[in-house]
C-alpha cells in the first residue's frame, strides 16, 4: 500500500466500532461509530463506557465489534436541516409529529401503527427492540427480523463536523443523544425508499424525539413521551414501490457513510 510521506499506514484504514448491551438477552443500549483508524483504542473504552452508564439497567453482556473499512468504501451523506417544534407535553408533541408526518405523505393508518408501538414496544417478545421496525404504507411491519429490527450501523459524523457539532452544543446537548440521532436520521434519510421515520428514546428520562424525512429534514420535540415511560424506539416508513429490502437494509446497516455539515449555518439555530 503506498502511503504519503508523514502518514503512517495505521492511519490508512477506518474502523466501524458497534457495542451493543444487554441483560438476560434484552436489548439495554447499543452505539456505532466510524473513526480513523487511530482513534480506534479510545472509541472502544468510550462505548464500553458507555454501554455500563447509559441505561438504568447495568447490563450482564456487551460486545463490541471492530471492522476495518477501506477509506474509499466511505460515502458521505449531508447531515438534515433541524428545526424544534416547541411543544407542551408529550400529548401535543405526538399531535405536531403525526401533523407533520402528514404533510410528507405518510397515512394515519401507518402513523397510528407507529406510535402504538412505540409506545408498548415493538418487540414481539415485549419491551424495546435492538433495531428499528419498517412499516409500508398500510402499516405492515415489513422487516425481516421484527424481533431485532433494522440497526443502522457503520456511521457517524465527519470527525472535523463531530468536533464543531459537539462544540457548537455541548451546553445545550451534554449528552450527545441529539447528534447521534441526527447521524442516523441522515443516513436512513438518504434511502431514497425511506420516505419519514419517527423516534423516541427507551431512556425513562429522555422524553425529546424528533421525525425526519428528506425532504423535510430532521424536526426535534422536546416532548414526545411522559418522563418515567421506558418504552422507546424507530420507526421507518417505506415506500414499497421503490423500498428494496434486502439491498436497502444492507446500506442501513453495512455501508460505511459518514455525515457531514456543508453549512453549519443550517445547524446553528437548530
Ligand atoms: N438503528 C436502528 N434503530 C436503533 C438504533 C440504530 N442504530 N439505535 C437505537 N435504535 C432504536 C432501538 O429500538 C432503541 O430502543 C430506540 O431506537 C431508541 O434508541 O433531538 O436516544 O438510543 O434530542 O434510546 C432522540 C433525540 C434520542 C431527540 C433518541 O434513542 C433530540 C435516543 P435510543
Ligand atoms: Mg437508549
């Protein structure tokens, strides 16, 4: 491999780093990045970290998972224009988010499916899901695991875009739930068969969730499930005339991208 003077070839190649926690096999917590490959030691014990910090529930396994990943298999994606909807309490939180589902296209029939299980999670066995469910436009959950659901993987912020991002909101974002969600948002926004998704935290204190789509990008809600409530998790609405499961589940998961902020003036006001 030829590397350029001063670079060394430990820095040639990126690596995925996913954790992902549990007790008695539930899902607890889970986390991707994509990092230069010299940062690989320090995002590892970050997740490790994180996984016994972010959830109530001290979890009895984690696994983290290292891949190394070519630099020109890398694409990159535009992170979503975000605005905040203001809004009371989880009650008009879910009134605006279904209001603005409405305007992209997505039916009530789906909306309402979508925030049933959300709210009793999507889990067939119970509780929350590792991944996130699909939903076609009738409201059927088309994911071919629906006990696992759809992890989007192999992701994360420009490391130059991470750095302004994460010093632009630290006051206002301590914990870093905003610009992972927004990662992930912007790479499933960027299926073209994904027409909106919608998302709330299993985190009993974390009652903020957000829906995005491409074409209106990422629009958060301070408010969109009761503080205490444990039950939490994504929905991805699909257009099944151009949706391909098999080969739009392996970019959600597998395909590394990395999400940047052409103008960091679209985000300053989010
Ligand atoms: N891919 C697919 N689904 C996922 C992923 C992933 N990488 N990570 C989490 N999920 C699903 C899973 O079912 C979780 O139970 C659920 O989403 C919630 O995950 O702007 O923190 O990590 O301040 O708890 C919204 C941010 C925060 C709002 C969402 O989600 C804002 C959050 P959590
Ligand atoms: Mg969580």
């Amino acid at each position: 491999m030829a590397v350029a003077r001063g670079a060394s070839i430990a820095d040639a190649a990126w690596l995925s780093v996913r954790m992902r926690a549990s007790r008695y096999g539930a899902h607890v917590s889970g986390g991707e990045r994509l990092v230069p490959r010299r940062y690989g030691a320090s995002v590892v014990l970050e997740l490790l970290t994180r996984a016994h910090h972010a959830s109530e529930r001290a979890p009895d396994a984690v696994t983290v998972t290292v891949d190394e990943i070519e630099s020109d298999m890398i694409r990159r994606v535009p992170a979503l224009p975000v605005r905040t909807a203001h809004v009371g309490d989880a009650s008009e939180g879910r009134a605006a988010a279904r209001k603005t589902l409405r305007e992209w296209g997505v039916g009530n029939a789906a909306i309402d499916t979508a925030l049933a299980l959300l709210t009793r999670g999507a889990n067939p066995d119970g509780g929350n899901m590792r991944g996130a469910c699909l939903l076609d436009a009738g409201g059927r959950r088309v994911e071919r695991d629906p006990r696992r659901g759809v992890r989007v993987s192999c992701v994360d912020m420009e490391p130059v875009d991470r750095a302004w991002f994460d010093g632009h909101f630290r006051g206002r974002f301590p914990e870093g739930r905003f610009r992972d969600a927004l990662i992930l948002a912007s790479k499933s926004a960027s299926v073209a068969g994904i027409v909106a998704e919608i998302c709330w935290s299993d985190d009993p204190g974390y009652v903020a969730g957000y829906v995005a789509s491409a074409q209106g990008g990422y629009v958060r809600f301070p408010h969109l499930k009761e503080r205490g409530a444990p039950i939490g998790g994504r929905v991805y609405f699909v257009d099944s005339d151009r949706f391909d499961n098999e080969r739009d589940t392996a970019y959600m998961e597998s395909t590394p991208v990395l999400v940047t902020i052409p103008r960091r003036a679209a985000l300053k006001e989010a």
